[in-house]
DNA sequence: CAGCATCGTCGATACGCATCGATAAATTCG
DNA sequence: CGAATTTATCGATGCGTATCGACGATGCTG
C-alpha cells in the first residue's frame, strides 16, 4: 500500500504538501497540485484510516445501534440501516454496526476505543438503560425515538400524534362516524416504545375536534381481540365501519376477520394501515396507508448527527425533531361522498 | 482519555509493559500484572482503535458489503445482518456497513484505506461485477451466495439443492404424485442469483428419483402465473395436489387462490413454504417449511472469515461450504398415511 | 531600490500503540 | 560460588497522517 510519503516522492515534494491538497487547508499552487494528484492517480493512493483517525483525532465513523434480533419488523429495520448507511456515505462518513445484545457497554466500548466518532440508537424505548449511557458519553447521539424524559437529549421521530389525527381526519372525511383502532401485536406493546400513546393520542385529539367516536380496546391485539373490535365496531353503528391497523402483522389477520364476516374493503368497510407502498400495492386491495416516513427520518437522523460533528461543540445538545407523517389513498378505503 | 502511558505512569512500569499486559505476548510477573490491570480499571482505560490499527496493520473490522435497498426481503436480509454482527463480536471484531450503492468502487475504497482487514459480500450474483474486485483485492473475502464461476473465491451459502430434494421427497412421502413448484417473484427472479437453479434442479433429482412428477411454470411468479399453475396441477392429477412455493412473498398469494378454489391447506392439498419458524406459526393454518437456516450461514461466514484473518496467508483461497437444510411440518401438508 | 507583507512549501513533531533489541534480575548448573 | 540460562522489564523506534512554525520566493509600497 503506498502512503502520502511515497506519493510525496514521485511528486517531489513534501509530504506535507500532499497532507495539504488532500485537505486544502492550505493554499496550493496550481502546478504542484497537478503533480500531486498525478502521483496519488498513479499509485492509486487512499489514505490510511487509522493514522488519519490517529492524527485527526476523528474517525469520519458513526456508530449504529441495532435491536438486538428483534425477529418482527425486521423488514422496517433494515430500511433504516440501509439508508442510514448510504446517507452516511453522502456526507463521507461509515457505519459501524453495534448490536444491542453488547447492551450499554456496547457504547461504551466503541466510543472508548474511539472507533466512531458519534452514536445514532434505534428503537428508543421509554425507559431506557442506555440513556444514562448516552448522556454520560462526551460524543454526539442521536436518537430515533423518544423517551419519556428527553431532557438533554437528541431525538428524531415520525410524528405519530399527526399520523393519529390524519387517519381519523381522513376516516372521518369518508363519512365514518365511528373507528376503531387496532392496537400493536402484544411483542411490540411490551416493548414500552411511547409511539404507541403518541398515536393514539393523535386519534383522541381529532376524535374530539370532529365529533366521531374512536374505539379502542387496550392490551395487545391478537386474533380474539382483534375480533372483538370487529364486533364492537359492527355493534356501535348503523353505518359502515371503520379500523385503523398501524401494525403490518396485524393487517392479515384484520383482513381475514373481516373477509370472513362477508365484508369488502373499500366498500363496506374501510382499513388505513401503516406500510411501505410497495407492500400496499401487493395487496389483493391496495391498502390505504399512514406513511411513517422511514427513510427521511432516516436521513435526518445522519443528517443531524454529521452537523453536530461538524459543530463540534462539546457541550450537551437537545433537540426534538418530528417528522411529517403521510397519508395515501388507495382501495381499501372508502372515497369521501 | 486516557493512554496506555498513562496507566504505565499509575502502575509505576513503561508503557511497553502495558502493552504486553494487553497483548500477552511477552510473560508479565504476576504481581505487575496486577499493578497494571488496577490501573487500566482506575483509569477505565480503553486502548485506542486508530493507534492499534496502525501500529498492528490490523482493524479488527470486517466490512459487510450489503444490498442497495432491495425492498423484498428486507427482512431476511436484516437477519443476517444482525446475525453476523453479533456473531463477529463473538470473535472480537466489529462490523462496517458498505452499501451496495457504492458499487465495487466501495470494496476497492474501504480496503485500500484500510477500514477493514476482510470483506463478507452478501447477495452473490451469478455474474457479479464485484468479483474481479474481490479477487484482485489481497484481503480475505467471503461470498454469501455462490456465483457462475466460484473458483479462487470463498463462498457459502444454504444448500439450495439438498432444499429442493427434501421438499419433494417429504411431498411424495405425504403421498403426492403430482408436484408444482411456483417461481419466486419477478424481482427477484430477475436479479439472477443462482440459488433459484439449485433449487429446481434438487427437485428434478428427486422427482427422477421417486418416480414423481414435478410441475415447473417458468418466468416468475405473479398472480396470473400462480393461477396456471394451480389449474395445470388440479388437471394433472386425479390425486390431491401439492405446491412448493419458497419465496416469501408468492406464498400469500398462493394461499389466497387455493382458498379461493375451496382448497384447504393440508386437507385438500400441501404446500411447503419458506419462512422463519416465527412466521410459519403465525399463520392462520401454520406453515410447514423448508428452513435456509439465515442465522447458521451467517455464523459459518464469520467464522470462516475470522479463521482466514488468523492464518493471515495471503495467497488467494478457494471453497465453498453449503449448509444443510432444515424441513419442519406444520399443518400446511398432508400426513403421510 | 530598500522594506515589508503574502504566498507556497518544507521540516519537524505529535498522535497512541505494538514490537524489537537490550538489559537487569532471578534461576540453574557445573 | 561463578558461569550460563532464563525471565521480566525497559527504552527506542516505527506505523502514516495532520498540523504548526519556519523560511525562501514573490509581489507590492513608498
């Protein structure tokens, strides 16, 4: 492998002088900038990571901290690793993964060892352990999520209460006086992420402002109590029913239950859900759906963790950032009289 | 933070010694020994990533090169991801995410910068552009996935063949003389992994084998597709018919049209599936499956990968290592009578 | 044309660790 | 008991880059 050293002798100058074109930190004359990139084109030069991160103090890595094999939503997982990954490129930055079965020695570990530079935590849950963590460390964090006491804290999230408010607002357009809300499957409840109070608060919140009825039967939904909304729903009006099913599992089943009670999306009853679009359009009935907007909180999330880099100030920063949630048409729901 | 020569300073030894505490390479008399870990604790010392890389030419991280956000099968994909970081911190390394958007120019950039000492590709295609670039590079590279031409390059992946065999045997088992195997999606199908090939092949071995027949629609699966096949199997057979339908994605479909025919699963016909045990069981009459084992192919390529990195030979390698397969029953086939 | 700021480049040093040779201390053997 | 080993530790050096101070060359001012 070649080093700046060796670029600096067949260009006959100082290595100094290459460590300067490289970094325009200093003013360079045309020619010997010429003879440089000459030499770095010959040898195919790159740097060395380690002794740039030695001498710079600064590793241009950001640490990523995954569930730890989470087994449900994996798909959505993936859509923000991946997009983290490729948005992290844009501002020449990499991703190391940190698994969260190392817990909060985890972080501790690779800012210890200076490995990254900065963490961004998925999934924040309402309490938890590696917030203490996050605080303590003398490196930017930021997180997707947010926790009950943010106080000091960087966060990003979807704007969940919007995504409430825009599905019953929508429901309540098509004519619905009355909706129910299908909770999360019991795994993602217990997980005590606070999306899920956010959410429904956002649907109290509309409910109110427009005069419907939102139904919502608490503790996870599984097949049984899945059906009893269903009842409850048919029991409650004289008019067509309405359901709200963020959790992408539990739309199968909700849609089974109804197919088999003989009604028809979109017409005798509406569904809104929460999927990528291209997942809704696989469906049978294209699926009406509230938009969370992975990707661009994905981005974001780089996107502030590379200023606060840049920035560079070492004092605790705190900030909340929601992002705009998004709803879509499709077939499953009915269209506005 | 503090450095090895800090904690040399607290135990009263030279930084060397601390280092050889560290290493262990040298033999260290018990009583500095203990001196020195006293102070590593006091000072919660934590060696330096940047300086350790560049004094040892080794990172002690694995680049994982993933793909650029395929949108199908993100799951699957997020399983080996996080089954291989954990994993390669079982080995004392940590995991860099290159994204497949990078192209091969994103191999050539963190090898030749020296980020990380051996590269895991993920998604081999049969004729990838990555491979010259994987073979010219003179770190160690492993291929999950096994391409056209395998030869000077590491590759594991399931045993697509040993899946497509133990699938029609087990249906034949179950007393079905009359097999259909559904293609997987267009897009993936298109992608040209050879897996798919494998797959159809080990079934066709043991068709001739048994004195079965197996049915193959090629072009990949949609609905229209999915319909032929199951009326060309309902008029091949006076028997019950049986489906192979590995892709994830196709299955829902599948399901949805035989129940639309008034064909129960596992009553009135079989169908084998490909999914995580999680998934199967989910499933309104849970799937029996053919299990590709994601987390025993993750495992394997670290481990191979670490086992190159120890050997540190840099002459280029050659093998391939195909994990079993696992077949499990659930309630989507026939009992053998 | 002397005096002075500006520009472009060089040389030296520090970053934190691993590693090699050397040396002092402890042990063994004749 | 002195010589030959072995054992434990130290000091020095190098890894490849960034960065600071210094310095020669150039351009400008009066």
């Amino acid at each position: 492998m070649p080093t700046s050293k060796d670029v600096a002798q067949v260009a006959g100058v100082a290595q100094s002088t290459v460590s300067y074109v490289l970094s325009g930190k200093r003013p360079i004359s045309e020619k010997t900038r010429k003879k440089v990139e000459a030499a770095i084109d010959q040898l195919t030069y790159q740097p060395n990571a380690g002794a740039r991160a030695l001498a710079s103090r600064k590793t241009r890595v950001i640490g990523l901290v995954i569930p730890f094999i989470p087994e449900l939503e994996m798909g959505s997982i993936m859509e923000f690793v991946s997009v983290i990954a490729s948005t992290a490129r844009q501002f020449d930055h990499d991703i190391l993964l940190v698994t969260d079965d190392e817990g909060a020695a985890g972080l501790r570990r690779v800012v210890g060892q200076q490995i990254c530079d900065g963490l961004i935590l998925m999934q924040v849950e309402d309490e938890d352990e590696r917030l203490p963590v996050a605080r303590s460390l003398n490196v930017p964090v930021v997180l997707i999520g947010i926790p009950r006491d943010p106080s000091g804290l960087v966060c990003i999230d979807a704007d969940f209460e919007m995504a409430g408010e825009q599905c019953v607002r929508d429901l309540a357009d098509a004519g619905h006086s009355v909706i129910s809300v299908i909770d999360w499957q019991p795994a993602v409840m217990d997980r005590h992420v606070n999306y899920i109070d956010r959410f429904l608060h956002g649907t109290d919140v509309a409910a109110k402002d427009l005069g419907v009825t939102v139904l919502h039967l608490p503790g996870g939904a599984d097949r049984v109590t899945i059906s009893e909304s269903v009842d409850k729903a048919l029991a409650s009006t004289t008019g067509k029913p309405a359901f709200i099913a963020p959790d992408r599992t539990i739309q199968d089943i909700l849609r089974r239950i109804l197919s088999s009670r003989g009604l028809t999306l979109g017409l005798d009853v509406s569904v809104i859900g929460s999927a990528s679009p291209t997942l809704a359009e696989l469906q049978p009935i294209p699926l009406s759906t509230i938009d969370l907007q992975p990707a661009e909180v994905s981005r974001r999330a780089v996107r502030i963790m590379c200023q606060l880099l840049e920035a560079d100030s070492h004092g605790p920063h705190e900030s909340l950032e929601l992002v705009p949630t998004v709803i879509t048409h499709r077939s499953s729901t009915l269209r506005p009289q």
